[in-house]
C-alpha cells in the first residue's frame, strides 16, 4: 500500500522525493550485474552520471515516488524543469551521503549533449548499508521474526549470562561468584557457623558461575561470477549480490565481533572489499573454483577467528585452474578429472584447516549434483540446490539456525 508523507511545503518538488524510497526504486540499477533484460527500464546502465540521470528520470515517470500532488506538479514540468529537478535529488543525495559523484560539466541537463557522459558515481558506504537492510528486511519479512544473537557452542567459560552452572575458580576466570555453592563448600568443610560471624573462606571454595563460551566467525562469501550467472535468459547474479549485502549487513548488525569478506572467482578468483559489491559484474566465462577456495583460505588465515566458513554462491561445475606457472588450464566441457582433483584436494585443506564450507547451487545438473554433495561431505558442510528467488531464504535461514545451535 502506497504511503502519504506530511512534510512542511518549501515550494521545492524535488524536497517531496524520499530518498530511501528512490534508493529502493534504483536498487537494481546500482547492482546492475551485466544481464541485458529486453523487459528492464535500465538498458546499457554503468556508472555514468547520464545513466544515473536517466534511471531517475524513469523512477519519476512511474508515478511510485510521489503522491498524487507532486506528481501532478512534476507531469506539469517541461524538459529543462525536469532536468533541473533531476540536479537537485542528485545533489541531495550527495550531500546525504548515499552516493559519490563528480560535479557535472558546464552545460548539464537537456542542454549537456554529452558534455557529462564521463562523469561517474558510485555508491557510498552508506547507500550500500541502507540496501543490505533493505534486502534483509524483504528476505526475513516472508519467514518472521527471529531472534538474532551470537555463536553459541558447547564450550563453557566464567563470564556474565550465566547458564545455572558452576565451577571451581580457576586463576584467569571472571570473578562472578556463585555465592550459594562457595557458602556450602565452606560449611561442607567447616561445620555450621558458629555465631563468630567469621568465615574461613579458602582458594578452594571459591565457586563461579559458568556462562556458554560465545565464539566469533569469519565469513567469506565466495560469488561466482563467471559469465554463465547471466546466461540462459535468467539473471542469477543480481540475487547473488542482494543476498551477499543482506548478509553482511545481518553480520554487522546482529555479530559485531564477526567478520565477513567478499571472494570473487572466474578465470581466476580475487579478493575485494565487500563495499566495493554493487558494482562488480560479470567477468571471464569460466569458474576457477579451486582458485576461489585458495583465496578465500587465506582471507580466513588472516581473520584471527575461532570459527571459519566459506559460504559460496554459484551455478556452474569448475571448469578452470590455475596452474603451477601461473597459466589457466580451461575446460568447459563436462568435469575435467584434472579441474575435479585439483578442487577436491583443496577442499580437503579446508577441512584440515577446520573451514566449514557452505554451498548454495543455482543449477541442477546430474554431474554437478554429485559433485557438489560430494564437497560437501568432504568438509562436513552442507549443499543446498535453489533458485535465484528462494537463494536467499535457504542461506539466511541456513546462516541464523547454524547460531542458535551448538557448534563443535
């Protein structure tokens, strides 16, 4: 249902525009993924400033940012007084902080004719932040509320939320008495008090209450990104990457002492900033799995972390490696014994390096089936088999329950 905002009148329109709500309406604009859909408004998007210009022009025209009012106002504008209404959400949303952006050359708008088409943008922290949330809260909203905590495991140490149960102090534990089971370990050794109003309080009666031991993870989100996540008339890309934001704004937000890093692989496999998502693509045609793995390893080297997990999102079987000298072995018919070996191998070094590896498939193929179920016995970890429109469910949910129970 579409809301009425109150907001004073200024007799500027472009103030009557919310600015969340014209994040939301370009969300799939600035995550733009490569996929050339002949039904999507935004056709041949980048990172343009006459690109961002145009998708705003459009989100206007829908008729879904304004109310009724302002539209009929903004309907009335002629094509200069649009383009400068069209300056003035750019530059709130600059000086709001949701984008970086060049000033435009002289001579913008309807007049510009290409004077500022080298102009760029990017998304800031920020406008990232506001659409992890919002992909968040459209994901968990179908499923309910849930309670969001820390790692629990079956370790226990002395601390502050107790669990009903004690032990003996031991030098390093935090202080916090259980003051009922060191009374009784006194009176236990020296009979009932005697009226005296002294204790003769010892080292070894000193109780603490124990509290579950909560431990921090490290996260490393694996994303394919070879070519075929926009083949076959299906863009499985831009899910993967609003579910990637969802989940690394859930780890900022609920486990402030996790961490979580962004593993890009296809030809070969890189490391970058996870603020750096919405405006990665599409690259090279091949899926270097193994080289991901080696990467995303040594990102969790580095974590310091007690637990460690690869969760990695892809659709298609490994069909490259990067050999001894630094050249790329490709072959993207059936599963190559050699890319199959070398990947499993290195999967078998996650698992002696205590890594959890968690694989998400978009893709059903027999071959890849068994291949991936085989991964995931190796490393104890799970498989799971969706769609584009489910993947976020499935791995959130699979993210949250793997919290709430105990962990070896």
């Amino acid at each position: 249902m579409k809301l009425t905002r109150y907001t004073k009148f200024t007799g500027d329109l472009s103030s009557s525009v919310d600015l969340e709500d014209l994040l939301q309406a370009l969300s799939d604009f600035l995550l733009d993924s490569g996929f050339q859909d002949p039904y999507s408004p935004f056709q041949n998007a980048d990172d343009s400033m006459e690109s961002l210009r145009e998708a705003i022009r459009q989100a206007l025209e829908s008729g879904e940012l304004l109310d009724e009012e302002a539209q009929e106002k903004f309907e009335k504008l002629d094509a200069a007084q649009v383009e400068e209404l069209i300056d003035k959400i750019i530059q709130r949303m600059k000086d709001e902080s949701y984008l970086n952006a060049e000033d435009p050359a002289e001579g913008q708008g309807s007049a510009a004719q290409g004077n500022n088409t080298d102009a760029k943008f990017e998304v800031t922290d920020k406008g990232m932040d506001f659409l992890g949330y919002k992909a968040l809260r459209d994901l968990l909203g179908p499923i309910g509320k849930s309670s969001l905590g820390r790692h629990d495991t079956r370790h226990e140490a002395a601390g502050v939320e107790t669990n009903g149960s004690s032990k003996l102090y031991e030098f390093g534990d935090s202080l916090n008495l259980d003051i009922p089971a060191t009374l009784n370990s006194v009176f236990a050794r020296e009979g009932p008090p005697d009226g005296s109003g002294i204790l003769n309080l010892e080292y070894g009666d000193l109780q603490v209450q124990q509290a579950d031991y909560q431990s921090s993870c490290a996260t490393v989100v694996l994303l394919d990104c070879s070519h075929s996540m926009i083949l076959y008339g299906e863009d499985r890309f831009t899910p993967a990457k609003r579910v990637a934001m969802a989940l690394a704004h859930l780890i900022r937000t609920q486990y402030p002492g996790d961490s979580i890093d962004l593993v890009l692989f296809h030809d070969s496999a890189e490391h970058i900033p996870i603020s750096q998502l919405p405006r990665v693509k599409v690259g090279p045609h091949y899926t270097n799995t193994r080289e991901g793995l080696r990467v995303a390893q040594r990102v969790l080297r580095g974590s310091g972390k007690d637990m460690k997990q690869i969760v990695m999102i892809t659709d298609g079987k490994p069909s490259a490696l990067t050999l001894e000298d630094g050249r790329i072995y490709k072959n993207a018919f059936g599963l190559d014994p050699i890319v199959i070996s070398e990947t499993l191998e290195e999967v078998s070094r996650c698992k002696r390096a205590g890594v959890m590896i968690n694989t998400f498939m978009l893709a059903n193929e027999f071959q890849l089936i068994q291949f991936v179920q085989k991964m995931s016995a190796m490393c104890r970890g799970k498989a799971y088999f969706t769609t584009p429109q489910t993947l976020g469910n499935y791995l959130l949910m699979d993210f949250m329950s793997r919290r709430s129970k105990q962990v070896n």
